[in-house]
C-alpha cells in the first residue's frame, strides 16, 4: 500500500490537465483505478480497496500542500465509497485552507455535485448475460448532463463489468455497441424491478478484474447510490437483493423436459435434469435463468466437472449440450451462436 500511496501522489500532475468537473472524474478514477489493477496483478494478499482509499486521503493531509492535492482530493469526493463523503469533504476542506495563497479555480467544487436524475436505459447484449444500466446525471452550474454506464455481467455471480460517463445517450449506446454487438437498442426503464442485475452485482473482490472494472471500482459504487436516491424521491424503489435464493428447479426442469420429448420422442433421466437445473440457476440473477452464453457455460460445465458422482457427473455431461440447444433455441439466438455453443458444451 504505501508504494500504491506514493505511486498516486506522484500522478496527480496529469489533474492538472482537467478543465472540467466530468474530466476531473475520469482522471482521479483512472489514477485510482491503475493501482488498484497493478496491486491486483502483484503477489499481493488481503487487499482492502476501501482501506486503500482512507490511506490516500490520510496521505494528502500529510503531504506538503499543492494545488494537484487539492484536486486530488476533489475529484476524489466524486467518486468516494459509501460512508467516505465527509471525511474527504473535511480534507478538502483543510488543504483549501492551507493554500489560501492561492487561487483555485471553482470548477472542481462541482465534481461531487453531480446528482442523477432519475433517467435509466438499460441495454443487453445478445446472450441477454451481459447487461448495461444507463443513468442520467446533471452538474449544476450550468455543466452538460451526462450519463454514466454501468456494465453488469451476469453470467455468473453478478458482477461490475466496467464503466463509463458519456456526454449522452447516443454515445453511450455506440460505446456499449462497439463491445458488444450492433443489435443493442436501449429501452426505457420504467420499472426498478428491471435492475435485478444492477442490485445484485458482488462486491467482492475476485482476482481477475479488468483494469476498466477497477478504474470504475468507485465511482460505480457511489453512482449506484446516487441513482438509487433519485429513483426514491421519484416514489420508485430498486428491488431488493434475490441473489441468494432457495431455486425450484422444475421452474427449468418442466419446459425442457417438454422440449425434450417433442424433439427426441422421450424424456430424459429426471434426476440428472433436476441437478442440472439447481446447478444452472444457484447463485445468478432469476431473470437470466434462461439465458445462455459462452461465458456461462464455461461456468457451468467447470462446476458440473467437479461433481463427485461419478455417474452423474458424466450423465449432467452429456445432457448439457441438449439443454444448451433448448436454451439458445428459446431465446431466439441466431444458429451460428447456437451451434457454437452446443459444440463448446460437447467438448
């Protein structure tokens, strides 16, 4: 950590750069971010983000006064964590005061000012795995509104996937649409229950983090609670957590043994379709039970590879490209992704 601290203070050059509140943001993220990624990748154990973050405000207070701290600091009370806004508020506060000499400019003050509006699209990719959350936001003072995207995967345990603020919406769809495929349209978020994927991203720390997740590790995070403040006062409210729920398989289990029937002319063996549904559907978002991707199936067939029944293990395993089929049938996925798939569920 200490060489992480150091590392940032020694960056805060390039804040000098910003000339307003959004580009402010993105600097302090994207320097936060670097180190959390180089820690990541280091032969480093029991990492603590949060900690990181209270070491570096502790950090400026304790270094000689420049204006880059001071912007540091500001940028970083956009961006803070649940429950840090006012310690980082305090230390702006006191190094304001000690560089009373010289003037700073008042536009940075507008970095943590930025409220959502209560505007949200969300957009999927093909696979309906991956789900991006667009949120508006204003400044006040008369800076341009943007919007901030929230990437989600969801192929497994729901997680932040990256991020982004765009100066609007068109921009932030083409962003999502250069990842992830031309077919994305937004819609209109008119019920909060839509955002399952958003409430119930993990907080935890993996291992394998993309450095566009970690320089949203966050501003993610404190976006999510700005938005969530919106929607309340809007009478709207995020459904609560469903991630840890007991599943009923014959939710799954009914239709495919249906599906099975018509298509092969019988029914497969009950028991390994019931541990195949409980597999699939423990621990994802319910509103993704039915999708099907490569991301998930490599998920799945790692778990069911690790099941110590030796004769329903390889029974799950033979299934699973049938029940891959019926998925990807189901959703309306073109052939080509759906072939690729049964072939990656036969290996």
């Amino acid at each position: 950590m200490p060489e992480s601290i150091e590392n940032v203070l020694a960056g805060t050059d390039v804040l000098l750069k910003s000339e307003s509140p959004r580009e402010l943001d993105q600097a302090t993220a994207s320097l936060l971010g670097a180190e959390l990624h180089r820690a990541l990748r280091g032969e480093n154990g029991g990492l603590d983000f949060d900690l990181f973050f209270e070491a570096v405000v502790l950090a400026v207070a304790n270094a000689e006064p420049r204006q880059e701290l001071w912007l540091l600091l500001q940028g970083m009370s956009a961006i803070s964590p649940p429950g840090f806004e006012s310690f980082v508020r305090a230390g702006v506060s006191r190094l304001r005061k000690a560089l009373r000499s010289e003037i700073l400019p008042g536009w940075p003050q507008l970095a943590s000012k930025n409220k959502a509006t209560g505007e949200v699209w969300e957009i999927q990719d093909v696979y309906g795995t991956r789900l991006g959350v667009l949120a508006a936001f204003d400044y006040p003072g008369g800076e341009a509104p943007t919007v901030y995207l929230f990437e989600i995967d969801t192929s497994w345990i729901p997680r932040l996937g990256g991020g982004g603020v765009y100066d609007s919406l068109d921009q932030a769809v083409e962003a999502w649409r250069q990842r992830f495929g031309e077919q994305a349209t937004p819609v209109a978020v008119t019920d909060p229950r839509r955002l399952e994927g958003l409430v119930n991203r993990s907080l935890d720390i993996l291992g394998d983090e993309s450095r566009a997740t970690l320089d949203n590790w966050y501003r993610a995070e404190r976006r999510y609670l700005d938005l969530d403040t919106a929607l309340k006062n809007r009478g709207l409210r995020l459904p609560p957590s469903s991630y840890y729920i007991d599943v009923d398989p014959a939710v799954m289990t009914g239709p495919f043994n249906a599906w099975h029937l018509e298509t092969f002319g019988n029914e497969p063996d009950e028991l390994v379709v019931e541990d195949l549904a409980a597999e699939w559907m423990e621990g994802i978002v319910p509103a993704t039970w039915f999708a099907v991707s490569p991301d998930r199936l490599g998920h799945i067939s790692a778990l069911i590879g690790d099941w110590p029944d030796d004769t329903v293990r390889p029974a799950a395993q033979a299934l699973l490209p049938k029940w891959v089929r019926w998925l990807g049938e189901r959703a309306g996925l073109p052939s080509p992704l759906v072939e690729g798939m049964v072939a990656q569920a036969t290996k």
